[in-house]
C-alpha cells in the first residue's frame, strides 16, 4: 500500500484527492489537484485515473477532472445521515413555508456542523451555510446545539482549541461561551444574534432519535432584529414532528 516506509499510503493519497473539490472547485484540472495534495503530478495523475476507472472520478471534455456521481450512489444506499436528512425534508419544507427564511438540518462531524440540507428563501437574509459544507460549532447555533448535547469531552475539546472570531459578536471567550452552552441545553434552543454574519440571528433546536439522543439540529436564520425570537415556537414544532417521526421509525 505504500512506495517506501515514510510515504502515504495509495488510499490515504487517493482520500487527498478526493477531498480537492468543493462548491467552490467542483471541477479541477491535474495540475491543480497536484499543488493541492502536495503529489507529483504523475503520481496525481495515476491516481486520478484510477479513481476513474472505479467511477469516484470523471473527465469532462476538456481532461478536467470532477467528482462522479457514482460516488455519491455509494454514500446514499447506507449513509444514516441522508435518511435522516430524507425524514426530516417534508418538515423543512413545511417550517420553510411558515417562516420565509433559511432553514438547515446539522449534525456534527468530528469539530464542525455539517450541513445535510438546507431551503433558501428568496429575499431572505444572506446564508452562508453550504449543502454538505461546513459551519464552527462554537460560532453557529447549530454548532452550540450539538455541543450542548453531545459528549461532554468535545464542547472541552471545541474550547481549549482556536476560537475564530468572524464578526465583532462573535464569542470567543471559553467561560463565556461555556455559560452559553450550559444555558442553551437549559433552554433546549440556541439563539445567536450576529455570531456568523453581523446581519443575521441563527436559532437552533435538537433533534432526537427515538432512544431520545439527540442526533442533530435544526437551525432557521432569520434577520438579526426583535423579531427573530417570535420564530421560535415554529421551529421547537418542527422539530418536535421530525423527532416523533424518527421515534417510530425505530419502534417498527
């Protein structure tokens, strides 16, 4: 698996590549994913065309190089994740109506939220979460919501670490923010007034499966004014339906 005893492994190598495409860069050329990994280009280049041949890559008329969507068909006939995200859309939708703002289903992934699904709404303020990318949990209420309920030893982990500030409201302060982790599982709702854009209040809840773990968060982002907190009992409702929804999938 590997060309000497220092060297990375083929499949560690071939992880590299794959991690290269993002919303921002979901079509590379070779030389590109080369200065990204840090390979040669001819052993990037072997690779890719490896991963293409096993369908996780494909080309593009012009030799670039792109995620195939066989590689999302493998992650969907398993993944928990996307049967979470398939149980709790039709409710989104609903909220998303009721509201006229953003709302996003998150779960944690190891220090981020990632985000499984989320519904624009036009006109709406500005949302920078992206579908599968990826949000701090100490800076979003999704993230705060996950800490909040999770294993004790990562909101530890989350504060001991680098705490980026993105906005002038930004919580950087572990005691502070350790406060708002212990009031948002008092409350059972985070709610952050310009923590991730100045303009905007994240408001998020739990999501319980049917052994009452929570196992995700459901976030709207509404405008960063007075009126933001009078779209919560919308959302508690929602995620109220999407919880007793995943409770009796697990009894059947």
């Amino acid at each position: 698996m590997t060309d000497g005893p220092t060297r990375e492994s083929v499949l560690t190598r071939a992880v590299s590549i794959l991690e290269c495409f993002d919303s921002d860069s979901p079509v590379l050329t070779v030389s590109e994913i080369s200065r990204r990994t840090g390979l040669h280009v001819a052993t990037a280049s072997r690779l890719i065309e490896e991963l293409v041949t096993h369908r996780l890559l494909e080309r593009d008329t012009e030799r670039r190089v792109r995620v195939n969507v066989h590689l999302w068909e493998l992650a969907s006939r398993a993944l928990p994740a996307l049967s979470l995200r398939d149980t709790a859309l039709p409710v989104m939708q609903m909220l998303h109506r009721i509201v006229g703002h953003n709302v996003q289903l998150g779960i944690r992934d190891d220090a981020d939220v990632l985000v499984l699904e989320r519904l624009i709404a036009r006109n709406a303020v500005q949302n920078v979460a992206r579908l599968a990318g990826r949000l701090p949990l100490a800076a979003s209420s999704a993230g705060l919501v996950l800490l909040a309920y999770g294993p004790p030893g990562v909101a530890e982990t989350v504060l001991a670490g680098r705490l980026e500030r993105f906005t002038p409201y930004t919580v950087t302060a572990p005691g502070q923010l350790r406060r708002i982790i212990a009031d948002t599982r008092l409350r059972g709702y985070a709610l952050c007034r310009g923590f991730f854009t100045e303009d905007a209040t994240g408001i998020a809840v739990p999501l319980r499966d049917g052994r009452g773990t929570v196992i995700a968060a459901l976030s709207i982002v509404v405008p960063n004014d007075a009126n933001a907190h009078n779209h919560l009992p919308a959302l508690q409702a929602a995620a109220q339906a999407i919880s007793e929804t995943l409770a009796q999938q697990r009894g059947r």
